[in-house]
C-alpha cells in the first residue's frame, strides 16, 4: 500500500509525464529536466509524508502550487516534485477579516470570487490562474501594487513543512525566520508553504479605467510626460503603458502601439473619473487613437489577462527594474517597447513611483517603475530568434538596469540582482539553518555561485 493519500509517479508510470508537466502554463517546456518522481499531495500529511520519503530516497523536493512560473522551476533533475494543486481550500474569518488558503488556489479565478462573497479583496496576480504560492514567495505584484503593497506584505503567518517533514506555524512571533524567508525568497524558501493567512481589504465597489493608443512612434515623447505625471496620481489607481499589436481589422498588417492605461479602485464612478484625470493631461492627447474613460469590472479587466496570456502558448518572459534620468532610461528601453519580433509579444512599464518603506522581509528590491517582456508565440522555430532578440534587448536596458523581479526571471538565462545584500545574506543564513542538507531545491541558475548579482558587474 502507498504510503500517500495522493497519488505517486515514477518514470513509466502511466500518468507520469502528465503529472510532471500538465500543469506547467508555459508551453515552452524544458527538455532537461525531468523529477526522478512525482507525488500529487492529498494533503499536508502528504506533504509531510512527501518530505520524509524525499529523505530516505536521497532526493531533493521541488514544489508546484500553480505551475505559473515562466521558467519552469517546479521540473527539476533528481527531484521529488510534491505537486499542491489539490491544496486550494479557502476559509475566512469575519471576526479578524484573515482569509487562510491553500498555495494552489488561483488568485483570480478562485480566491477573489470567494472573497467578493464576504465583501473582501486580496491583491493576487494580474492573470487571475496564477497561484498563490510562488507568486506571494516572490513578493507578489498583484493588482494596485503600487498603492497598496507588495501582495507579501499582506502575509500574517504562514503554516510549513520544514526540511525535517514538520509541519509548524510560522509569523512574526514563532519561526519568525521562516516567516521573513517566506516573504520574498521566492524558489529558494527552505520549507514548503501548504497554508497562507492573508489580511483582506474592504471591496471597492466601482472600477474606473482609462485607455489611450497612441502610435508607437510617440513611445518617447508619452514615457517622458507619464515620468512626471505617475507620482502625482492617487494610489487606489494602477497604472501600466503597454506596447502591444491589437487584433488586425480588415485583414490589415498588425500594427504595434503604445497603450497608456489606469485603473481606478473606486467607490463610485465620479470618484474613479477624478482619479484617472491627470492622465487627460498628456501633451500628445490629440494624436491617440483612441482616449476612452469608462466603468469596468474584475471580470472584464481579468478577462483582458487571459487574452493577452493565452493557454497552451509558449513564452519568453524577462524583467527590469529602472533607475535613472529620465531620458537614459527612456532611450535604453526603446528596443524592447518598439522592436518586439513577434505580435502577440507585449511589454510592460509598471508604474510604482509611489515609493514605500518595505516592512522588514526577504523582498526588498524595487524601484520607480517596474519593466517586463512576455513574448507569447506558438511555432518552437521562433524560440531561438526570440530568446535572441529578448536578450539584446535587456542588454540595451543595462545602463540603467538596478536589478530584476523574481517573478518573471529565468535564471538559467540571465542572472540578476533581485534582493539587497543584506537581506540575501539573511536569507543564505536561514537557509542553511533550516535546510542543511539541502532537501528543497535552490535557485534554478546558471551560475549558482553569482546568483543576486547583475551578471555584468561580476
Ligand atoms: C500568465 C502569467 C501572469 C503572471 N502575472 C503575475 C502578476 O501579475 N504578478 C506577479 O507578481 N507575478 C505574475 N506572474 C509570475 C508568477 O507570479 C510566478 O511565476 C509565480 O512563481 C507563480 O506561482 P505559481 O504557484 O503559480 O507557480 P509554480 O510554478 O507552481 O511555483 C513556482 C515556484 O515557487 C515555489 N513554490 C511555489 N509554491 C510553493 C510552496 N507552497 N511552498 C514552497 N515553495 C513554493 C517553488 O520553487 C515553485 O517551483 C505571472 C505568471 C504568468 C504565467
């Protein structure tokens, strides 16, 4: 009899490959990594059980909640890959608004709704199928971030299966080093998360957004007056320029354009339209194509995610934080806003000017704006022209590059500052206190020995 709940894999097992990869988003799968065996977790004994197993196997455990990381990190060699996906339960609490859930719940699809039933919100990914287990690891840019936090800084506690197969509590009073890891390590958390308690906000009733297009041609001159408009908008609005080719009308070559867009988290819709006014302000109004201010829901804005994230896709994806002149930054992110190879790629300034002191945890790098590329094809022949064009394009945005976010790096590719120092020597410290022999699996890197470093400053 197994001694799991949950079902087991090796290696010709039927089922096996589809236990290793069916819940892997990106379909641009790697072709070297294989687990040595995969257990679908029941349940946190499982998990336990999970670990122990890993233990007397001599394997190493790598994790998947919900198998959204770009890079693949839950396939990994001579591993036991203890998939969550079945951990997805919610529960809320009325008297301290403290909503407790399983890694594997989708932030969008499945948390959100439940949560919208208790008039709460919790700021989970953009791409309502992301889980929130690697991206509240990571830190966790969720809606409105840039107002009202990373979406870790929202993690009270959290409940783990450490390297010894325990599960303990951890928050700011017990295991507090578990909790500040959990709070930023990303994929190199020496424990596995089978339960977040999550602080929720009070539910805005109306959602206002703004949509200009402009030409792509005017990507410098728009960057240059959002540069000085960002800062001055409230925090209840996010606020992304977006370079994308929208659908071809007519047969017509598809065009790329530069999108400025705000969203406004609202109580009523006069309240919202205020908000977004400053975006009215640009001096090049009169050439967009279109300048829409209109009430929007969740459900649609999601919807707009999944479009632009299609299922079944395969997908580049890298990122930089920005620092600098204006006018530097602007001129060394030209390449990757305007010369994007294929259509359906799009690429991101995320404005996040509103700096906040970060609370005391793992994550701890960020900057004024926030810059990311998801290159989204179908034919593996654009693999290689792609990830070459990606990477002469971040190559282009070096000079004014401070580092990068976890949550959308490969660093098997392209290794990068995404910590600050210290903290990164905190994190090596917990690590090796907590997980000595090494059981859970580290960084994916290249270079294990250069990880946190910006690969051309060595
Ligand atoms: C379409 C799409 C949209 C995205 N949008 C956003 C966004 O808006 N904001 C943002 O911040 N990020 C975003 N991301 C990035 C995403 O947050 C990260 O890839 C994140 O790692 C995904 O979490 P996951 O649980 O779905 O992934 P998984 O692939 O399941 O997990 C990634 C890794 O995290 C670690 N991990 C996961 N769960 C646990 C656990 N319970 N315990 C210990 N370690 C664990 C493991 O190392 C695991 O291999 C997006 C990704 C995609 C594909």
């Amino acid at each position: 009899m197994s001694a799991f709940a949950g079902k087991f894999y090796v290696p010709g097992d039927d089922g096996f490959v589809e236990a290793a990869f069916s819940r892997v988003f990106n379909h641009r799968r790697p072709s070297d990594r294989l687990p040595s065996a995969v257990l679908v977790a029941e349940n946190e004994q499982d998990v336990v059980a999970g670990v122990r197993f890993a233990t007397e196997n001599g394997l190493a455990v790598a994790i998947r909640s919900g198998g959204h990381s770009w890079a693949v990190w839950s396939v990994q060699n001579n591993t036991l890959l203890i998939d969550l996906g079945k951990l997805n339960s919610a529960q809320y609490d009325e008297t301290t608004t403290i909503v407790s859930a399983g890694p594997a719940i989708l932030g969008g699809t499945e948390l959100d709704p439940f949560l919208a039933e208790h008039g709460r919100f919790f700021n989970g990914g953009h791409c309502p199928t992301v889980g929130i287990g690697g991206f509240l690891l990571q830190g966790g840019q969720g809606w409105c971030e840039r107002g009202w936090g990373w979406a870790a800084e929202s993690v009270v506690a959290i409940d783990v299966v450490t390297a010894q197969g325990e599960l303990v509590h951890a928050d700011a009073h017990q295991n507090s080093d578990l909790y500040w890891a959990a709070r930023g390590a990303g994929p190199s958390f020496p424990g596995i998360v089978t339960k977040f308690h999550l602080k929720t906000r009070p539910r805005f009733s109306r959602l206002v957004e703004s949509v200009q297009v402009y030409d792509i041609a005017d990507f410098a001159e728009v960057m240059t007056w959002m540069y000085q408009v960002e800062p001055t908008i409230s925090p209840d609005v996010e606020i992304v320029c977006v370079s994308l080719c929208p659908p071809s009308i007519d047969g017509e070559p598809r065009k790329r354009v530069f999108v400025v867009t705000g969203v406004a988290f609202t109580d009523s819709v006069e309240a919202g339209i205020e908000a977004l006014a400053p975006l009215q302000t640009c001096p090049l109004i009169d050439r967009a194509f279109e300048n829409i201010v209109q009430e929007s829901t969740m459900a649609q804005q999601r919807e707009g995610q999944l479009r632009m994230n299609p299922e079944n896709w395969r997908y580049y994806a890298d990122n930089v934080w920005v620092d600098g002149a204006t006018d530097d930054i602007i001129e060394a992110l030209t390449p990757v806003f305007t010369t994007s190879p294929e259509p359906d790629a799009f690429t991101i300034w995320f404005g996040n000017g509103l700096m906040r002191e970060l609370p005391d945890m793992a994550f701890s790098l960020q900057t004024p704006a926030y810059i990311a590329t998801y290159l989204a094809y179908e034919d593996p022949a654009n693999d290689a022209r792609n990830r070459a064009w990606l990477n002469e394009a971040m190559v282009a945005a070096q000079p004014v590059t401070v580092g990068q976010y976890l949550g959308d790096s490969d660093m098997t590719n392209r290794q990068l500052k995404f910590m600050a120092d210290e903290n990164f020597a905190k994190l090596q410290d917990i690590i090796a206190t907590r997980d000595p022999e090494g059981r859970f699996v580290r960084y994916l890197a290249h270079d294990p020995s250069t990880v946190n470093k910006n690969h051309w400053q060595l």
